[in-house]
C-alpha cells in the first residue's frame, strides 16, 4: 500500500470558494477512483488561497483482476441481437458460452496499475470541477473546449509514493516541484511525497491545513486584544474568510479614533467586518473598543507597525464617510424621509413602497383596535408603521443595506420619538430567521405583523406565490415569521379574516387609484352609467371601475387568493412543527378538523395548543388503545356505511330516533352488559369533551375521551357489531359512529399513522 499526493496550484482562489472547494475535490476524487475498482483507506484534503491538494492513503499498486459474467440472447434469437450483445461485451461468437439454449459472456478484465488509473482519473476531476464561478486564459482560451478553473491553474504536484505520475492536461506536466509563501519564500520546493508535504510548505511559510489558519487566527487575535484589556467579539465566518485570505496568517492589533464612537456600533462593527474584514473588539464593559484586529498574510520585520498603520488610515476614511452620512441623515426628519419613498417601486403590481407604507399603517391600526395586539397604542403603532421604512432612502442604509431598519431606530430616536415607536421601526423586520429574537413589544409586534401580512397577501393576490424551490420574494420566511410572532406572544389572529382586511386595500389601490389615472378608458366607462366624468363621484367611480372586465379578472384573482393563503400557511406551520419534534399526521389530524363544513380550524394558538395536547395523548396507552379502538370503528363503518360522514341516520334501513343519539331507553331491545357500558360511557365522556374544547382545555379533552378506551375494548371484544337483527345492526352502528363523532370533536384521528 502507498500513498498518493495531488496538488492543484494556480492563482488565488476566493476565501467563499474555499472549504467547498475542498470538499468537492475529495469527492470527485474518490469517484474517479471508484469507477476503476480502486477505494483508499482515506483521503485528507488541505486548500489554500494559491492551492488545492488531497493526500488519498493506502492505495494499492495496481487494481485487482476482475471477471464478470453477462447473460445475452437465446441461441435461437435473431442475428441483430447477438450482434449487439458482441459490441456490448467485445468479445466474438466463438468466445460466448452456450448454457441451456442461452449465451452467456464471460470478459476477465486483467489489473491495471494505479499510476495508469491516477493518469486518467486526475484530468477527469479538473475538468469537471463544479466551481460555482471559473474562467479561461491564455492563448488556448479562444476555444470554448479549452480548460477552465477558477483561476488560471500553474502547476501540479503528483505522487505515488515518491514517483511522479505522468499527467499532462493543456500543457502543464505534473511533477514534484511547487512553490511557497510568495513573499517569505524564494524559489521551488521540492517534494519527496505524500508524508513531507506539509512539513516541507511549513518551512515555506505556508500552512496547508485551513483548520489550523483558524485556530491560529483564533488564538492570536483572542491573545493580542487581552494584551490591552480587550476581548474579541465572535465571528466564526470572519475567522473562516481570514484564514481563506492568508497562508501564514498574524494578527496584528491596530486602534482608531474613539471619537468615531458616536456612530452607532452597528455601522461601525460592519464597516469593520464587511468593508474591511478586521474583528471587532469590546472593552472590559462590554462597550465597543476603539480598536481591531486585521490579519496580515506576512510576518514583517517591524512587527507589522507599517501594515498597522495603513489599516488604520484605511478605516479612518471608512469611518468618516459613515459619520458623514450619520450627520447628514439626522438633518431630515424621518416623516420628510417617508415622503421619498414614492420614488421606489415595491412591486409593479403592488405598487410604490409608500403605498405599501399606507397600506401596513391602515393594517397595524386594525390589529389594535380589535383586541388582537393588547396593550398596545393605536396611534403609536400607526406613526411607527409610516415611519418604518424611511430609512430606506437615507445615505447611511444606501451604503449598508444590512442596516434598514436599525439605522430608522436610531433616527428616530434622534428626532426625539417616543421609544416604542423607535424600537418598533428597529425591530419591525424581526424575526428575520430561526435564531433571531421575536419582538415582544405591542406596538412593534401590530407594524412587524402588519407589514409582513401586506407582504403576503399582496403577492398571493397577483398569483406570484412560492413554487416548488423558488421563493424571490421570502414569502416562507415571513409566513414562520408571522407564526413565531403569535405563537411567542399567544396572540389570537383569525386568518381568514386578516386575509379580507389586507385585501381591501390592495384591490382598493388598483380599482379606485390605479385606474382613476387613465381618464381616457374611464371616461369610457363612465359613459356606460350616463356619468359626466369631471363631476363623478367616489363611489360612482368604483361602480364604473369595477364594470370593466380587466378589474373584474383582478378583484376576481384577489378575492380567490384566500385559498392558497391559508393552505400556505398550514403548510408553514407543518413545517414549523415538524422542526419542532411534533409529528406530522398529528398535525394533518388537527388541520382535518372541520373541513368538510368549511370550518376549518384557524386560529393558530389554538391550533398549536390542540396539536401539543394530542402529541402528549397519543404516546399514552390510553391514546394508542384509544387510537385502535377508533380505527377499528371508523373502518366498520366505512366499510357498511360508505356515505356516511356525520352519522348513520337515513342510510340504515331501521333509522335512528330524532336525536340521532342511542341511548339505553331508546333501544328495542335489550342490550348486552358491554353495549349499555359504551353508551354510559359516551354519555359521560362527550359533554365533558365539548366542554373541555371549548375553554380550550385540550388535555382535559384528552383526557376525557381516554375514558372511552375499556369501554371501546369491551364492546368489540363481546358485541358483534353486524348482528342477523337488523335493529342491533343499525343501532351498533350508530354507537360506532358516535364514537367516531365524539373522538373527532378534538382531532381527525384516521390522520394518525399506527
């Protein structure tokens, strides 16, 4: 067995490309390998920003022998077939087996050596290396068939054991030979194989391992910030794209103006990390440090006092144009910021973003002037609605887009609002993802609700809803924001009806603003009524618009997108839940619920508080004995009352009485000990159940049907349900369809699997 070492050299690779890079190399790798019979004990893969490489280990010297046998034709069968069964195997007649009337091929594939192999399966992994971005370059590039990388590729390192193998693709040869650092290193680097490579780059001042760049980067800046009593603030995917950009990386700690402080840390923390790629700092406080950390790909002979130096002069000019822009900004009240917003299209079927703005004020007032959001001031959550997306158009959200929202905070905080409303138009885009803090806030809770219920309804109403993995405009991830929003702070929301209230203004905004604009066509229109167009009325214009038939096609598509709404929204919280450890058919079992009158269950805290009661039931023997029993009904009565959905009545050929009840006075007949106890049983149990569901007791409903379990059991272990008298017969039946009917007042239990 030996080892095999492959080095991929070329200009620098993108920090962002770099671990998937990697990844994918041992992967291909491995493949290429595979198709061949050959598989190593292992493969190590390194990458840095001037190299890729893989270290495959125990390799053998050549693959084995192999022979494999292949059933062809009969003997009888046409010449065509044979012929293609010839090509198939390459092997002439005279060499097939004849078994029983049929040919059978045998074909010995003698070894080959894993030099050979490695020569093909190399070039085989470059070229179909799947960089998500690569070019060509060179004199071969005018062909679209010429090699492509990521960036021009100088070299490759190929070793068996201490041999060369002999790979050529466009012109590079493989050989032993590759370079260091690019400036603490001079010349090549010879090397003898797989087990001094990385020994021999160290001493060329390149680390290949890109885990061992972050720990060192790690390490080192967590030691330079507590040299000057500072810690580093976290940043793993900062650490990542430092190691990605240096092959002998040092940190090095450099300070700035404090007076820069008096931008908000936000600005600050991300002109660091996004413009500049340096580690943000805290004082012992846990206040913003005037201070960084850059990593140089260098060990200077001045201790990096240069390099420092020039970062510094670097994030000066940084820093003052974000204070620049911070004095600039708080110079235009956010009410006057607002007004811009007319110049920027939300969508163009939707609108501008200040008649999304209007919109979501309208909504956020409703929810509090329902009782939905308690606690909460209706003009405060109106003010903060209109003001939350100002900031879209100041200088400072321009440069830092990340900052919408924060930055509105911060002004309006400036221009002396009241908190709430300054927290609210910080806090109104959260929950933006799973680990994100959901506002608890009244008035932010009514302006983040509202925008994202706009959102939503908005763009199911013109049809432009997910599809299959698509999402351009997020609306999954403002569905499971909406659900955080209630379920976190147990706010009651009747979608169906939140769904009519956002639509109003959509359709209102198309019908009587949009249109009222094409005074040619409207005139038209108008006309029709015997309307003079220059005195019409409002409501007058309504009438005629929604005359036309391109707004009768629109109202039409608006008014049927509560359908996909709410079925979007189940599906979400299916989702949700199934992420959460609820199983799934307990949450079909719950959504069942109602449909087949139309009254599904759509409040989604008691949504949630049903389906946690049933996961709890369920896994309880009473639940799964209680399950059994329903089953065992429910397939009885499908199978001898097909049509039946609520009860037996007028399906049976002895009808039930008036109440559609069985009770023990009622019947013709004597009932037997096990029949009287279910109907004691159900007696007893469905009042306390419908009880218990409508306080929103679901454990106390549970726990009430659990009460039917040995009386279910008992029933079917001494009744027979299909009795020769057709009155037990109907009677029966109808106790079993009571049991469904009872079990289904809490949870669709045929959803439930086992």
């Amino acid at each position: 067995m030996t080892d095999f070492l492959l080095e991929l050299r070329c200009e620098e690779i993108p920090a962002r490309m770099q671990a998937k890079a990697s990844e994918d190399l041992a992967r291909l790798f491995t493949e290429e390998l595979a198709k061949a019979g050959l598989k190593p004990q292992g493969v190590d893969s390194f990458v840095t920003p001037r190299r890729l490489a893989l270290i495959a280990r125990g390799l053998p010297q050549e693959t084995a022998a192999v022979s494999e046998e292949f059933k062809g034709p009969r003997t009888s069968a046409p010449a065509q077939a044979l012929d293609g069964f010839l090509r198939k195997t390459g092997l002439t007649q005279d060499q097939l087996e004849d078994r029983d009337g049929v040919w059978f091929a045998v074909v010995n594939r003698p070894g080959r050596a894993t030099a050979d192999v490695l020569g093909e399966a190399v070039p085989a992994v470059i070229r179909a290396f799947p960089w998500p971005k690569s070019m060509r370059w060179g004199t071969a590039s005018q062909t679209t068939e010429s090699l492509r990388w990521v960036r021009p590729l100088q070299g490759i390192v190929a070793l068996l054991g201490g041999n060369v193998v002999a790979i050529e693709i466009d012109g590079i040869v493989a050989g032993r030979e590759t370079v260091g650092h690019r400036f603490h290193s001079t010349g090549t680097v010879s090397i003898d194989g797989a087990d001094d490579y990385a020994a021999k780059l160290r001493a060329a001042h390149v680390i290949v391992s890109h885990q061992e760049r972050q720990d060192i980067i790690e390490a080192k800046a967590a030691q330079a910030a507590a040299a000057h009593g500072y810690s580093v603030i976290e940043d793993k995917g900062l650490v990542a794209e430092n190691a990605g950009l240096t092959e002998w990386p040092v940190p090095l700690l450099g300070d700035f103006d404090p007076a820069f402080l008096e931008v908000p840390p936000e600005v600050i923390q991300l002109t660091l990390r996004i413009n500049q790629k340096y580690f943000v700092l805290r004082d012992a406080a846990g206040n913003l440090a005037p201070a960084f950390i850059c990593t140089a790909n260098i060990e200077a002979k001045d201790g990096g006092a240069a390099i420092i130096a020039g970062n510094r002069k670097v994030l000066a000019a940084r820093l003052s144009d974000a204070r620049f822009f911070w004095e600039q900004d708080r110079k235009t009240p956010l009410a006057d910021q607002a007004k811009k917003l007319t110049r920027i299209t939300f969508h163009e079927k939707l609108g501008t973003v200040a008649e999304k703005v209007e919109r979501v004020a309208k909504l956020a007032r409703w929810l509090v002037e329902e009782g939905i959001i308690p606690g909460a001031d209706a003009d405060m959550a109106e003010q903060a609605a209109r003001l939350a997306k100002a900031d879209l158009v100041t200088e400072m959200v321009g440069e830092f887009p990340e900052l919408q929202g924060v930055m509105g905070g911060y002004y309006a905080r400036a221009e002396g609002l009241p908190d709430v409303v300054a927290d609210a138009i910080r806090d109104h885009y959260k929950p933006v993802g799973q680990g994100d803090d959901v506002p608890t806030a009244p008035v932010t809770i009514a302006v983040s609700l509202a925008d994202k219920l706009d959102t939503l309804v908005g763009f199911f109403g013109i049809e432009q809803g997910p599809t299959g993995s698509k999402d351009p405009f997020a609306l999954r991830r403002a569905a499971l924001s909406i659900l955080r929003l209630l379920e976190t702070n147990g706010l009651r929301l009747n979608l169906k009806k939140i769904h009519a209230v956002a639509l109003s203004d959509h359709v209102y905004r198309h019908v009587f603003l949009n249109t009222k604009a094409l005074a040619d066509v409207d005139a038209q229109a108008l006309a029709k009524f015997g309307l003079d167009p220059a005195k019409v009325t409002e409501v007058e214009w309504q009438a005629a618009n929604l005359a036309r038939p391109e707004i009768k096609s629109f109202v039409g598509a608006f008014a049927a997108s509560d359908v996909p709404f709410l079925d979007f929204f189940a599906d979400r919280l299916k989702v949700q839940q199934k992420e959460a450890g609820v199983r799934h058919d307990l949450i079909d079992a719950v959504f069942a619920l109602g449909q087949e009158t139309g009254k599904a269950e759509d409040d989604l805290v008691r949504l949630l508080a049903r389906v946690k009661a049933l996961q709890s039931f369920i896994s309880t023997d009473d639940g799964a004995n209680l399950l059994a029993g329903y089953k065992r009904a429910a397939n009885i009565l499908k199978k001898e009352v097909p049509n039946a959905i609520t009860s037996v009545e007028g399906v049976l050929e002895h009808p039930l009485p008036a109440s559609a009840g069985v009770t023990v006075e009622g019947l013709s007949y004597t009932p037997v000990k096990a029949e009287a106890d279910l109907i004691a049983a159900l007696d007893a149990a469905e009042p306390q159940a419908a009880q218990a569901v409508a306080a929103e007791a679901f454990e106390s409903a549970m726990a009430a049907l659990a009460t039917l379990r040995a009386p279910i059991d008992a029933f079917f272990d001494a009744v027979t349900v299909n009795d020769a008298d057709p009155a037990k017969r109907t009677t029966r039946l109808a106790l079993l369809a009571r049991v469904r009917d009872a079990v289904h007042k809490v949870a669709d239990f045929s959803k439930i699997t086992g």
